[in-house]
C-alpha cells in the first residue's frame, strides 16, 4: 500500500469517527412561510441533501411535494435551529450514536411543541394520540 493510499484510509478512518453538527433544522417556504422541521444526526448533509434537490429540481421530500410543485425548489430555504454539542471529539463507540440520536430525537420534539408547524403554518403531521 503506497503512502497515499495508507493516508487515505487513515484520513476515511478519523473522518468516520468524528461527529458531524447534529440537531434540529426547518426547510421554510418563503412564499408562504409554511416550515417543516426536522432532526438529524448530519446537519451539513441534510443542508447538502436540499441543495442537492433544488439543482436537479427533484424533491423527494414527501410533506413538501405539492408545494415544491406549486412555487418550486428555490421557495425553500434550510435553517438551523438548534445543534448538540458532542462531548468527546470522536466518537469511540458506535452504540454513543444511538445516545445522541435520543438528543436529537428530543430537542425536535421541543422544537415541534415550540413552533406547531402543523397545518397552515406547517408541513409537520400532529402526532397521533
């Protein structure tokens, strides 16, 4: 294996033991200011993901699919709400991902009971009681 291989792998390898920003994020209509929040363990991928769709002009986001429709890919802009902090710089093990899933799964239930993006303010569905 030649040096840059090995430092490749090594590189793939930090890479994949390090946290990316996770927490909680709206994509909001800017026509008519209707959000859908959501969480996620990889912020910049979800940005990314948004992106990604709005310059193929391809949604595969289901809550927005009458709306992308209707006022197109670039009504919707990503927003950052809130992001966990991870406690170490790696992560040593991979069942701490399911510790921090259970954050990001709480601050987005807070975030959802915050802003009630249901209905005309939102894309969220209520949950079923």
């Amino acid at each position: 294996m030649s040096l840059d291989k090995q430092k490749k792998k090594e590189l793939a390898s930090a890479y994949a033991q390090s946290f990316r920003p996770m927490g909680v994020y709206q994509i909001r209509n800017v026509k008519n200011g209707k959000i859908l929040v959501l969480g996620s363990m990889d912020l910049t991928g979800a940005r990314n993901r948004l992106e990604f769709l709005q310059q193929t002009n391809i949604n595969s986001i289901n809550e927005l699919k009458q709306d992308w429709k209707e006022y197109g890919g670039d009504s919707f802009v990503f927003e950052e709400l809130d992001q966990i902090k991870p406690r170490e710089e790696i992560l040593n093990d991979i069942s701490e991902l399911n510790e921090y899933q259970e954050e990001v799964d709480a601050l987005l239930e807070l975030w959802i009971e915050k802003l009630q993006p249901f209905g005309d303010k939102g894309y969220n569905k209520p949950k079923r009681k």
